[in-house]
C-alpha cells in the first residue's frame, strides 16, 4: 500500500468488518461503492472459503479495488489462539476476541469423525450447577462472525489430511439465548455458494431447554439436543435452576413432543450422570416414562469434574446399570466417551473462573497457534 492510501485510510476502529457481513449487508456494501452485485458474493468466497485475512489477496479484485477496499475496509479474525492438547488427541482452542475476551472450542477426533464443539457466548446466562461456564455469568453473546471465525480459526489449523466433518454448538453458552446470531451463523456455516458449505445434517445444536425457541431450531434443519439431566421438577430445579423454573420440566417436554422432526431424524436427549443426585435406577425409569413413544436416543454424559464442584463422577459400573434400565424400556442410550478431561476441554468444563489464571499461565500442555 502506497504512502498516499495509507494517509487516505480511516482509523481501524472505523473500518468496516468484512467478516461481519451477511449477504444482504455485503450486496449494500458493494452498491455503495459502485460496484457490481455479484462482488458480494466474491468478496464472501474469500473470507470463508479462502479464509484470507489480508485484502490484497483478493485477486479476482483489480488493484485498484483492493486499493480503494483497503482504506475502507478490515478482515476482522480471532487472534492471539493457544492451542491446549490432550493425551487423548483432543485439542482445546482459547482464541482472544477484539475486546480481549477468550473464547473456547474443542476439537474432538473419534474414529472416522472430527468434530467442533463451538461456543455461543462469553460464559453463560444460566446457572446450571453442574457446568463450569455456568459459574462465570454471562459476560456477552457472541457475534455470528465469531461463532463461525472459531470454525476458520481451528481450519487454518489442521494437520495435514484432516477435515472437520460434524459441529455442535454444545460449547460456551445457551444457543437459543442467542438466536439472532446462531441462526445468522449457521446460515453462513451451511451456505454452499459462499460459505462453509457444512451439512446442515452434520450440526447440532444443544440446548437447556429454552421451550419456546425450539421451534426455531427445525426451521434451521440441524439436529437438536436436549440437556434434561433430571428426572422430576423439583430435581431439575436444583439442578438447572434459571431454565427450569421459566421452562418446568412438562412444558420443556410438550415442547419435545411437538418438534417437527425430518424423515430418519431423531431428538438427542442429553443426561448428565451425577453420583448419588440423579443416577439411580429409579432415575432410569422415570426417565424411560417421560421419554416414551418419542423418536429419540439418549446419550448418557459421565459427569466431568472441575475445580470447586460438589459433585462427583459416578462409577462405571453405575452409568452401566442407568443405561440398561434405558435399554430394557427400548430406548437407544450410549454413553458419551470422555474427552479433553485433562485439559479442562470436556463437556461442561468450559470456561474461566474470576481470579484464574490466563492461559499462557496455566500449567497445560499448550502450544501457540
């Protein structure tokens, strides 16, 4: 860039992010410039299929389009990325945002599969005893850029010859206190013109049970978990307190019952197994009660202890005597493998605490991106 564009430049704090606009919004950039409709389109290409972070690289753009791009215009990406690996091949990423607050995803391999657990928010709105996220309050939503920029981030990372086949929006965060932006994100995730092209088949969206909203989720075509780790009311209060008592267990379940499922579609119930609290084997047939005659499956969630927590991980023999009761009644259970443990990556165990350390001080096995 010549001496003469860099004067002509605006401060950053004023140029326009690339990478937080939709269609709509990036075919009114281009209008305004001047320029054809279809540079929308191109411009979208390089940002999520390129996943460029420099103008200049744009090379279907003449010179001097960059040129005029680069005085009014950022390509805004996650920085500052630490990478925190696992024995068992699992690997962590705290990405900082512009507003230096981390984000956390998880990158999970199992057998001919490796999936993204992507994060919705700062922290969480809930409450949920069990989940160390839930511990550090809500520090903000995400932006729709920053719930996809985690998918390019961990994709400008890959060892050779992976691909990250499935997404789950099962990290930081309640997907459906954040809608806007989830449904805006997944829209760019799933697009196969300018975007990531990802099935929506192959995303999952969990959620603590914000009934009124999963209707939302049937229109966005990925598959929905539910968290439902109790068995009664009053045990879901204690456990789950903020979304059970706007969201009581019954009205979370009529919600399940009308869900409109697509052909060869199931609803996943997630159930996380707490010693002595909701892993008996009366737990296991209430549950087989309030699930009957859904098209579902349950994956059974060994708890995943964190510094602090009351609870404990119930034993293996005792996650085996819930799951078969379930399997008895006809229900399809598996039992969600451990992953990431080590590394504070596995469910429930995202997150900071106030007075923690900052990554680079933890004593982890952590790398830089």
């Amino acid at each position: 860039m010549s001496m003469r564009t860099r004067r002509r430049a605006a401060p950053r704090a004023a140029l326009t992010n690339l990478l937080e606009l939709d269609l709509d919004a990036a075919e009114r950039f281009v209008r305004d410039l001047g320029w054809p409709r279809y540079r929308a389109q191109q411009i979208l290409r390089w940002l999520h299929r390129r996943r460029v972070r420099d103008i200049q690289r744009m090379t279907d753009l003449s010179e001097a389009e960059r040129a005029r791009l680069g005085t009014i215009a950022r390509i805004g990406r996650l920085e500052d990325c630490q990478i925190l690996r696992s024995v068992d091949g699992t690997r962590k990423y705290l990405a900082r945002l512009e507003d230096k607050l981390l984000v956390e995803s998880v990158l999970i391999p199992d057998a001919d599969r490796l999936t993204l657990c992507l994060s919705t928010q700062v922290g969480c709105t809930l409450d949920c005893s069990f989940c160390l996220t839930g511990k550090m309050g809500l520090r903000r939503n995400l932006k729709a850029h920053e719930i996809v920029d985690q998918v390019l981030t961990v994709q400008d990372r890959l060892e050779a010859g992976e691909r990250v086949t499935n997404l789950v929006l099962m990290g930081m965060g309640e997907p459906l206190a954040n809608l806007e932006a989830v449904s805006d994100a997944i829209a760019r995730l799933t697009n196969s013109s300018w975007g990531l092209g990802i099935s929506a088949r192959r995303i999952t969206l969990s959620t603590a049970g914000v009934a009124p909203r999963l209707k939302h989720v049937a229109a966005l075509g990925v598959n929905l978990a539910v968290s439902l780790n109790a068995t009664t009311n009053e045990q879901r209060d204690r456990l789950m307190p903020a979304v059970n008592r706007v969201y009581p267990l019954v009205e979370l379940l009529a919600a399940c019952r009308d869900y409109v499922l697509l052909p060869r579609q199931r609803l996943t119930f997630e159930y996380v197994l707490l010693a002595g609290v909701n892993d008996t084997e009366q737990d296991a047939k209430r549950l087989t009660k309030l699930l009957n005659g859904m098209r579902c499956k349950v994956n059974l969630i060994p708890f995943n202890e964190f510094p602090g927590t009351p609870f404990t991980r119930p034993t293996d023999s005792a996650v085996l005597r819930f799951q078969s009761v379930l399997r008895r009644a006809g229900l399809d259970v598996f039992v969600r493998k451990t992953k990431g443990r080590d590394v504070l990556g596995a469910c429930g165990q995202l997150g900071r605490l106030a007075g923690d350390p900052e990554p680079a001080l933890l004593t982890l096995a952590g790398t830089s991106c």
